[in-house]
C-alpha cells in the first residue's frame, strides 16, 4: 500500500521530467509536456503566495521581483510553442510598463537560449535557475513548456496558462487580475 502511495505521488514528477529525452542526449522540439493554452483563474481570496522570483538572470545579472503584477512565462529554446509564442509575450512587455515579466528557463542550455533570446529580441529579465518552479507547488504548478503565470501585486498565483498564450487570453487574464486589485 505505501509503494502505491509514493508511485502516485512521484508519478507527474515522473512524466514531466521522462518527457525530456532522458539521459545526456539534448531535448527535442517534441520531448515535453505541452499544455493545450486553458487557463485557470484563481478568485483572489483562494490564491496562494508565490515563491520569492529573484535570482541570476542569462545576461549575468541579478533579479530582485518588484512587487507589482508580474507575468512569469517558463519555457525553453527547443520549445517550438515557447518560440510562437515569444513575439507577443514581448509585444505585452514593451507595451505595458506597469507589469513586471520575467521568464524562467528550465531544460535548456545558455548558448541556445542566448540565442533564442537575441533572435526573438526578449527584453524582459531570464531567471537561469529553475529550481524556483519547486516553490509553486502547493498553488497553480507549471504543469507543461510553456506555462505562463500571473502574479498578483500582493505575490500570489492568480492565474496559469498552460502551453502557449494568446493575445486574446493573457489580455483577458491580466485584466481580470488587475480588477481585482
């Protein structure tokens, strides 16, 4: 009986991280758990805190959150919805300078995603540190590459999107976070 118990519980642990290629051999565009773009949308008395987003950044720096609304967008260079979707995620941060974005790399090399980063003209900070997607579980986990999540001004989970954002709906989402302020 506690074999099952911890199976179960190890079980989406497992599926995520046996999605990637496994071993030493580089992940592919189609080794990951992609999410089908639903959103779930936590009612403001239900949220949950987020984990503190700082650490180092791909360009060597440091990030510090600011404690405003941010957009925290998980993907990788190999991901090919990570790159459809990468143009309007940096459409948004141009356009809105009252939102904080920041996009955490997980599964992926800094050369690749440098480049990735220079080809689609990203200007928002790059947490290189994964290890900060452990700090969601308990709230809206990023469940699939990309997931993009919006946290609240008071640093809670509002709301995840799993697999790639569209205008229409990171637009809707934020905006509906943003009344509830």
């Amino acid at each position: 009986m506690m074999k099952r118990k911890v199976l179960f519980a190890l079980l989406p642990l497992f599926l995520l991280t046996a999605c990637a290629g496994g071993g030493t051999s580089s992940p592919s565009e189609n080794a990951f758990v992609s999410g089908d773009g639903v959103a779930v949308y936590v009612k403001a008395a239900d949220r949950k805190p987020a984990p503190e987003l700082s650490g180092e950044t791909l360009d060597g720096g440091k990030f510090i959150s600011s404690g405003k609304l941010t957009v925290v967008n998980v993907w990788a260079s190999w991901c090919s919805p990570c790159r459809a979707e990468a143009p309007l995620l940096e459409d948004f941060a141009q356009k809105e300078s009252d939102i904080q974005f920041l996009g955490i790399l997980t599964r992926d090399n800094l050369s690749s995603a440098q480049s990735f980063v220079k080809r689609f003209k990203v200007s928002y900070p790059i947490l290189i540190d994964d290890a900060i997607l452990a700090g969601f579980r308990g709230s809206l986990v990023p469940n699939a590459i990309p997931t993009t999540l919006i946290i609240d001004s008071k640093n809670r989970v509002a709301v995840r999107i799993s697999g790639q954002v569209t205008f229409a709906l990171l637009d809707t989402m934020i905006k509906r976070v943003q009344a509830d302020a």
